[in-house]
C-alpha cells in the first residue's frame, strides 16, 4: 500500500487511492530542502549532489555549484562552468572537492588552502572522485571518466601525473571509491580496481543490455570497505570483495568479488543507500492512463528493501510527490546519503527532499493520528527522555477526551488515575468535566482518598450525586472514603432529610450510624445498629469503649445475638458486672440461663450466689447440662436439687443426687425400680464398691430372671458368682444361663492365669534385680587418704604406712576403723552399718575387712 508523506510544501495529491490512509507506519519522514536551495532552483536546474556531515555541495544545470548547510542556505558560490556540473566529490574531511563538467572541465582544489587543479580535456567529462584521504600527502589521487578512466597523482615535484585505468567500453558513468578500491560503471558493466595493487580484481556485467546506459544509468553504493551494492535498471546486486588464499594466488589479483544477494525489482533504480542491514532504494517508474492510455512519469519512490540471496522483502515504500516529476527521466534523479545520521536526500531538477528515519516523537505523532492514544501514552513512558515534542500528560489527557468523546466513561474514569497522578488541579477540572456530561459516578470509585487530597466540596457533590439516585452506591463510598474527605455534619443532614420521606430504609439508616461513628457520636450509631439489628454492633462497642452506653440495652443485645453479647460481656466483667447482667436479665430467665451457664462454662466459683437460682434455670430450660452441673458443682444446695428433681421426677438427676448424699440404698433402689436397667444398677454397685449394696442388688434381682443374667455376666470380678448361684431357686428358668454361667468360668480362668503370669513375672524381676545386686557388691571399693572414718572422723588410712591398721567398708559405702565399731553379740555375729541403721535403710553388713 502507497504512503503518501506531506510535510513542508510538498504538493498534495488528488489521486483517491494516494489519499487513503495506511494502517501502516511509514518508516522515514520527508522535508523539502528550502532556504537557498527554493532560490537556486527557481532560476537554475540541480544536476548532482553530494553529500559531507557538515555541508552539502550542490551542481547545476548552468556551472554553478553551491556549498549549503543542512537547512539548505548557501554558504559559498563556485562559477566553475557555463554548461551543466556532471559530479561533485568531497574527500572524508571535507576540505577538499573535485568537480567536472560537460565542457570537458575538472577542477580539484582544497576549500580552506590554495592548492588547485585545473584541467580540460576534450571531451565531456562524466564523472570525478577524489581519495578518500586526500588531505594526506600520500594519497594525493582523484579519478575522472569520459569516454576513459583516468588516475591522477602528484609526485614528489608537485606535479600531477596521469595514468589510463580503462577505456574501450563506452563512457565512464559511474564512480565509487572507497579506501583502495575504485569502483565505476561503463557501458558494459562494473569494474573494481585495487589501488593499492594496482590491480582490477572483478568485472560485473550488465543484465539487461537494451537499455540506454544514459538514459539509465548505473547506481553504485559501498555498504562498507568490502560491500558494494550496484544498482542498474531493474536489477540490484549486492557484491563483496573477499581476500583470495595464498595457494590460490598464481597470476590472479589478491583479491576477488563474490555477488552474496541478486534479485530483480519492479521498477527502474535512480539511486540505493545502506540502511543498517537494510537498503534505502530510490525507483523511477511509469504509469498508464486509464483514460488515455498514455504512458506517464510516476512519482518517484523510495522504499526500504530487506535483500535476501536471491529476492528482496519489502519493508516500507513511499511514493514522493516532488516538483516536476511528470518531466523527469530516470537519470535525472540521486540519490545520496551521509552515513553519520541516516539522512537520505532525494535530488531531482527542481527539487531537493530530506528523508530521514523516523524518531519517537514522529511515531507517537502517528499513533496520535490514528487515534492509538493507548499506545502513544505507553511509547511517550518507555521513551520520555527522547522525546522532545510530546509531553505524557498532554497524551494523557487527549486520552481521556478520546474515550469520553467514545462514551467509554468508566475507562476514562480509570485512566484518570494513571494520567492525572497527584495533580489535585487537572483531577478537579475532570471532576467538574465529568459532572457536565452526568457522569459522576463513573469517576467516583477512582478520585483520590491520600495523597492527594482534593477540595471537600468535590466528595460531597459525588456523595449528593449518589445520594439522588443510589442509596447502595452511596453506602458503599461512606465506607470506602474516610471521613475527613468530606464536611460530615453536611452529609448527615442531607441522610436525615431522605430519612424523612424513607424512614425504615435500611442502608440509610446503616450509613447514617456509620456518619454518626465518624463523627464519634456513638451512642446515636449504636442506638441505630441495635434497631437494625446490625452485626457490627458489638465491634462498634468493643471499639470505642461503649459498655457504659449498653448496660439498660442488654436485653436488645442478647436478643440479638446472645453467643456474642455474652462472650462479650463476660470479657468485660469490670465495666459490667455479673450482678448488673443477671439484673437485666430478670424478666428474660432463658436468657439469664444462657449467661450464668456460660459463666459456670468458664469458672465453676464465679457466679456460686447463682448455682441455688441455676438448678430451676437448667431444669427448665436445659435439662440435658443439669446433671454435669451438679456435677461439677461444689456450691450448689443438694436438698434443692434433690427437691426440684424429685417434683420434676428426673430420676438420673435424683439418682446422683442420693448417692452424692450417702443415701446409696434409696439410689440403687430407685434405679431397680424407676428405671428397671440392671446394667445401670451394676455399674452404680460397681461406683460404690459396697458389699452391702451387692447384697441388696442380689436380694432385689433374685426373682428376676432377666435381672440374675445380667449379675451373672457382670459381678464376677467384683462379687463371689457362688453367692448369687446358691441362692437361685431350683426350676426358675433364667434366659442364657448356658451362656452367663460359661462366661463366670471363663472369667475365672482368665484370673487364674492373670495371676500365674504376674507370679512369674514377680519371681523373674526379682531374681534379675537379686543377680544385679550381688555384681554391684562384689566390686571393689577405693579406699585412700582422702576417706575418713565415720565414727571417729579422722582419716581412714595411718599417715604412716608402716603401722599395722584394720578397716570396714560396708556396702553402703561408709568406713570405719575396726576398733570403732562395737563388738559384735554371740547371737548376731553379723555386722552393720551403724549410719545405715540408726536410718532404717536396711541391713549394711561388712563387704571387706582390710588388714595390715
């Protein structure tokens, strides 16, 4: 797809199909050179170019050539013919430039020194190209072409001498010399000469052989020192010059060209430029009428081609629309670039255009263009220390008007955050923006609430906004914002006037209690939340220390929520007092026995003045805790117990109640006879573990046949089964006696061998236990100066060896002199410990009697 670029004065088109927007963005932007360039060429035509970073030398059609700065004014004039400047060449440093022309003149001479050279020669000469380093003294060389190439140097005197490189193959067109290798075009094709060999080390020739080569001529670029690019009617060849091997050399040049990339474009080439990786080309075509079906000339292009080894991608095109292109003919277009910025100059007779690659700000002016705002506002954050016409809030709030003008207000409402940031000027304008269109709740849930803060009256006229027509909404912002965004004795008032129309509202009434905390007027919220019923009441109460405001409302509390209010009331036993609670819950005993039993729960002693009160309480309303509570109880009354249950006839409860007492008889019989469970009755004897109370069970169930099977399966370990079987009378049939009676026996061998288990494991400890005695008191015992007898307590050992001496060492481990101990009876010649004794440890006798 064609992109049209119009920037400067170039001319519009009125072609549709050239009018229609791409969706692709270009990649070079386009400036008509102007200043002095307009006033030359609107009395003179341009013939050539070239191009230094510093300047531009620019040829014309009357032998005149002009040195301009980058803006296109003229610096310097040269009158150097009458007839049209064929080539313009500038060595690296730009302090020296070589011209020729039609009439056959070449002068090279230093621009800021004297040294000239001035020659004519006698035919039209094409082209000339001075050393690349001709400042130096070295590499004082240039080339010129007509109808031969010709090499000129200065020698040692100063003098020029001249030297044929080629001829025969029409005239010279073209020429490109970089470092040591000269590279021009003939009418048969390319030629490269090594200067430094002085060798021609490649021909390339022409494809396409029916075209003019004056009408179309020969477009040569080097990419690098290595890389030449040549461009001829359709075809585009991409050539490197490459080092040949050693063993390869016999008579052939040191070096060779290889074609790396050919293809073949759709139009005829004017001009090529490197471009990174990538090659500028300038095209020239022509074009059918339709209407007509006359051939025209077309507007040039210039695209950005992608070679490959033997086709091309494209990558952009653009067709330029410069003055008098209808007249143009291909050889009357360059071509030429300055490789330090990227700067492409499209030269025609009457016109001079700049192309140059496309910065960020161009980008984002493009993205502006095409309504991308979403990506110009990233392209302009990635890239904000380049850009110098954009500024991030200006994309920002175009952004904003985009999608407000779309009807997209919620977006809009959420950009504002990122755009607008901490200005608390632009954030009130778009507030103020967004009231005129009756928008306001779409940017309510995105103002700022910290940092910034804006004017109160901006909340309130969101809070009134919602007030209207949004109760739920309205909520939702008191409870979102803090209340020091906005005046709250404004909002309250305003709440309380819509409660005039719609008192039992709900969210109304909830908002207002919330103003009301706000403001810390906390009993009219907690007054409100009680009458809602609302669960954030005991929050609000824990909170702010309300308990003096609850102590009439305890009754609203429990009936509200009573596992909560008692939790909380018996976490604050300080501020309210069990007292002041049981008090409120007179008239409520249900809920008064929630209360107490929870207090009971967490302290058996705290509420005891309560325990008597708590026996009717759990009797009526939970009789199931009744019994763990006199249970647990140490200060509960037993007679009221014992009266309340036997007038409510809760025989468990009265059960417990007689045992508790000592009345264990009355107990069991009550079980026998109020609840006729026998295993119930066993397991109260078994509690009791009275004899007596075996007997009265056994007395009770000896006429119940069910009754003595179940004693015969239970009592066996407890109570002789004899007893109970004696006095079973004969022919009373008693269910599973088979099974109760083999149940006894078993029983009875399980304590048998129970016992005889025991009795082995007793005698085999004992004997371990007696072996690891005797090895203990059969080992030796240290005897040295440090010990002392424990009568006398002088040192067990003389100070002097060589006395006779006799020592006792018990097991116990005390020593004695022998003479210090007693003498031993005739009737218990054993001797002990005498410390031992006295302490009744046990028996210490003597483990060694030493001597000397």
């Amino acid at each position: 797809m064609e992109h049209v670029e119009e920037t400067g004065s170039f001319e519009e088109s009125t072609d549709e199909s050239e009018e229609e927007e791409s969706e692709e963005e270009p990649k070079l932007k386009y400036e008509r050179l102007s200043n002095g360039v307009t006033e030359i060429l609107q009395k003179d035509a341009a013939s050539c170019m070239t191009v230094h970073d510093k300047f531009l030398a620019l040829g014309t059609h009357y032998g005149k050539v002009y040195l301009l700065d980058i803006q296109g004014n003229i610096t310097q004039k040269f009158d150097v013919s009458p007839v049209k400047i064929n080539q313009i060449s500038l060595d690296e440093s730009g302090e020296h430039m070589g011209v020729c022309s039609e009439d056959g003149k070449v002068q090279v001479f230093g621009l800021y020194s004297g040294e000239e050279f001035h020659e004519t020669f006698d035919c039209p000469i094409k082209i000339v190209a001075v050393h690349p380093h001709f400042l130096r003294s070295s590499c004082k060389q240039f080339v010129t072409g007509g109808k031969k190439l010709l090499l000129f140097e200065r020698s040692w005197m100063s003098r020029w001498k001249s030297s044929v490189l080629h001829e025969g193959e029409g005239n010279i067109r073209s020429v490109k010399w970089r470092g040591h290798l000269i590279a021009w075009a003939n009418n048969m094709g390319v030629k490269i000469f090594d200067i430094t060999s002085k060798q021609r080390i490649t021909n390339v020739p022409r494809d396409d052989i029916s075209l003019r080569p004056d009408m179309y001529p020969c477009s040569l670029c080097w990419k690098d020192s290595v890389t030449l690019i040549i461009g001829w009617g359709t075809s585009v060849k991409v050539c490197s010059v490459k080092e040949r091997h050693a063993s390869e050399m016999r008579d052939l040049p040191s070096r060779y060209v290889e074609i790396v990339s050919q293809f073949e474009t759709e139009f005829y080439i004017s001009g090529l430029a490197p471009l990174c990786d990538q090659l500028v080309m300038l095209s020239y075509l022509k074009e059918v009428s339709e209407k007509t079906e006359r051939e025209y000339c077309a507007r040039p292009r210039l695209d950005i081609i992608q070679p490959l080894s033997e086709t091309c991608e494209e990558i952009s095109s653009d067709a330029l629309t410069v003055r008098g292109f209808q007249e143009n003919e291909c050889r009357d277009y360059h071509l030429e670039y300055s490789e330090g910025e990227s700067l492409f100059y499209i030269v025609s007779p009457r016109d001079v255009v700049v192309a140059k690659e496309r910065d960020q700000d161009d980008h984002i002016d493009w993205l502006l263009e095409k309504k991308k705002y979403e990506e110009a506002l990233m392209a302009a954050e990635i890239s904000q220390k380049n850009i110098k016409r954009h500024k991030i809030l200006d994309i920002g709030l175009a952004y904003i008007n985009h999608l407000v003008e779309k009807g997209e207000y919620d977006i809009a409402a959420r950009k504002c955050q990122k755009i607008l940031g901490k200005n608390t000027a632009l954030w009130e304008y778009e507030v103020y923006k967004f009231k005129e269109i009756g928008q306001l709740k779409a940017i309510s849930p995105y103002l700022p609430r910290g940092d910034p803060v804006l004017k109160p009256l901006i909340y309130e006229m969101i809070l009134h906004e919602f007030l209207e027509s949004d109760y739920e909404g309205f909520a939702t912002l008191i409870r979102e914002w803090p209340g020091d965004l906005y005046n709250n004795s404004v909002i309250v008032q305003a709440v309380r006037d819509h409660l005039k129309k719609d008192s039992q509202n709900r969210t109304l009434l909830q908002t207002l209690a919330e103003l009301y905390t706000y403001d810390k007027n906390y009993g009219n919220a907690l007054e409100i939340y009680l009458t809602l019923r609302h669960k954030d009441v005991f929050q609000l109460i824990h909170k702010h220390n309300l308990f003096s405001s609850i102590k009439d409302k305890i009754v609203l509390l429990m009936d509200f929520d009573s596992e909560k209010a008692v939790d909380m009331l018996l976490d604050n036993e300080d501020k309210i007092s069990i007292k002041k609670v049981v008090e409120e819950l007179e008239d409520r005993p249900e809920l008064q026995h929630v209360y107490l039993h929870k207090l009971f729960k967490r302290d058996h002693h705290k509420g005891q003045r309560y325990h008597e009160k708590q026996i009717s309480l759990y009797a009526e309303y939970d009789r199931p805790n009744l019994l763990p509570f006199l249970r647990d109880s140490t200060h509960c009354p037993l007679e009221k117990a014992l009266e309340i249950c036997q007038q409510r006839n809760f025989v468990e409860e009265t059960v417990y109640l007689l045992s508790r007492m000592g009345n264990s008889r009355s107990a069991l019989k009550m079980i026998m006879e109020e609840l006729n469970d026998v295993d119930k009755a066993i397991e109260f004897a078994k509690e009791q573990d009275d004899g007596e109370l075996w007997e009265d069970l056994i007395l009770y169930s000896i006429d119940k046949p069910p009754f003595i099977t179940g004693l015969l399966n239970n009592i066996g370990t407890h109570v002789d089964p004899i007893l109970l079987i004696h006095r079973i009378k004969e022919g009373m049939e008693i269910p599973n006696l088979r099974d109760s009676l083999v149940k006894i026996l078993q029983d009875y061998n399980l304590q048998i061998l129970l016992r005889e288990g025991c009795k082995k494991i007793l005698v085999a400890d004992s004997l371990s236990l007696l072996k690891k005695m005797h090895r203990t008191q059969m080992k030796g015992v240290l005897v040295d100066e440090e010990n002392i007898c424990e009568s006398c307590l002088s040192p067990i050992l003389p100070s002097d060896a060589a006395k006779p001496f006799s020592v006792v060492v018990f097991h116990c481990r005390h020593m004695f002199h022998k003479e210090c101990l007693p003498v031993p009876s005739m009737n218990s010649p054993a001797q002990f410990c005498n410390i031992c004794s006295a302490k009744h440890r046990g028996p210490g006798s003597a483990i060694l009697e030493m001597k000397k």
